[in-house]
C-alpha cells in the first residue's frame, strides 16, 4: 500500500464517521424535540412530589396523621372530614366529606398547602372522584398549583405580578374550568378557563396540568391541562407574572363547595376522593 493510497482510505474513513456521526446527532435532535413537544410525560424523569396514600393509616386523617404522611406540609385545615379509605380501583385514598348546607373551607372539604421548590416550571397530576350523590350545585374548588401559596384567592388579586393560583373547579352539573387569580384578571374572583369537560359522579379522572412561567417581561405563559390523558386545554401568549418574580411554589390541595353563600351548599353530605399527586 503506497502513503498517497493508504491517506485516501484514512480520509474515506474520517468522512463516513463525520456522516455517521451527524446523522447521529440529528436523530437525537429530533428524538429530544419530539419527546419535548409530546406531552407532560417527557418530564417524568425529574419528579419532586408523589403522593399515593398506601403508606398512611386507614381512618380519620388529621393533622398529626397528615404530618407524620408529609412532613414538610406548611398548614392543614382538615375540621375532621379527611379520611383514608380503601378504594376498589385505586387502593387507600383520601376521602373527603361535604357536609349538608356547608360552604367555603370553613365548613365544607379542606385544605392544605404543600410547599414546592420554587421554579419556573412544573407539572401537576392527581386523580380524582366524585362518589355517587354528588351534587355540584353552583360549584367547588379542586386543588391546583400556586405561586404564593394561598395568598391569590379569594378575591385578593396580585396586582403587581408578584404571585398566582390555577386551581380548578367543578361548576353546576359538574363543567370542568380552571379557575385563575392572576395579574391581568381584572375581574371580583378568578377567572373560569373553560376546559370543555362534565365531571360525572362514580369514574376516577386524572386531571394534569403544566405550568411555564411567562419571561419576567414578556407575554409567553404556558396554561395546559390533560384529562385522562387527552389535551383539553392549550393557554399560551399571558401572563402570570411580571418581573423575576411570581415563581410556582405550593401545591395547594383546596376543596369545598364555594363561593361563600348558602346556596352553593348541597343538601346532603357527598363525597369526593383523591389519589396518585404528582408533581414533576
Ligand atoms: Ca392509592
């Protein structure tokens, strides 16, 4: 083999590893974008939060029983109408009670506030079911992310874009929204984003829900919201906050029938029960 001839096989050699290797990167490049652009699962490698109930005791769950599942809760507002109970489908959940002629947290579900990591994006996930009975009247909150813990809700507004809160709703006969506090909500209360799903009593619903903090001064928020798995809801081109602030922070587990009249109260005691909290 002469030099010139052995260069010329070294120079092939260099130029189908160069293609090999391009080729290469292009195939991740598009596998990245696609798993990306997908859905919420392409963030499932970086969960901060699960929540499945199977390590608590069966029964009442009060405060201590709820610090003793998660500890680092910052506030509880249980009233003795949380319970762990077994669930056919989902095994141990948590089941809460909504009494007869109760509304607002006070006297109706409950709450509690989970603080998270703060950042600038997060995906929520959590499973939930109306037991047979339940009635809507005019409506009640679910849990949903927040910047700000409970601070933006009920009527407080963050003027300034310093925080927010995305719970949901369920609405008379059961209309799925999310129900925002945020900065360009110019109205009394949130702001219903309807998501074009009825609650029925009696099935299991996974509600998840992916939040992207707009640019501190920019307009480029990202509201999206699965239901079983399929997209019902893609929010983009708002604001959540405004400046280097406004950062998600709590997972706040709210439930109740309200509003804060008697007549969004049901007329007997119904049921609700919740499983599978995830937050990536
Ligand atoms: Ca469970």
């Amino acid at each position: 083999m002469n030099a010139s001839f052995r260069f010329s096989l070294i120079s092939l050699a260099c130029v189908i590893f160069a293609v090999a290797c391009t080729n290469q990167t292009s195939q991740t490049a598009t596998t990245e974008s696609k798993s990306a652009s997908s859905s919420a699962q392409s963030r499932s490698t970086s969960l901060v939060y699960e929540q499945n109930f199977e390590q608590a005791s069966l029964g009442l769950f009060k405060d201590a029983q709820a610090r003793a599942l998660i500890p680092n809760l910052k506030w509880t507002q249980f009233y003795e109408r949380f319970s762990i109970v077994d669930d056919p489908q989902q095994g141990q959940v948590l089941q809460t009670v909504y009494p007869a002629k109760g509304v607002g947290p006070s006297q109706s579900g409950g709450q509690f506030n989970l603080p998270i990591a703060p950042a600038q994006e997060y995906t929520l996930s959590y499973k939930v079911f109306f037991e047979e009975g339940f009635e809507w009247v005019l409506g009640g909150k679910l849990p949903g992310l927040t910047s700000g813990g409970e601070t933006y809700t009920g009527g407080v507004h963050p003027t300034e874009g310093q925080g927010w809160s995305a719970r949901y709703m369920w609405r008379a006969d059961g209309d799925a929204v999310i129900y925002l506090y945020s900065v360009d909500n110019k109205k009394p209360w949130g702001e219903d984003i309807a998501l074009n799903v009825r609650f029925e009593a009696g099935k299991w619903y996974e509600l998840t829900q992916r939040i992207v903090l707009n640019d501190p001064y920019d307009n480029n928020a990202i509201l999206q919201v699965w239901v079983n798995g399929e997209q019902v809801l893609d929010k983009r081109d708002f604001r959540l906050r405004i400046g280097d602030q406004g950062y998600i922070d709590t997972l706040y587990f709210s439930t109740f029938h309200g509003g804060n009249k008697p007549n969004w109260a049901p007329t007997e005691d119904v049921y609700a029960r919740f499983d599978d909290f995830r937050v990536f």
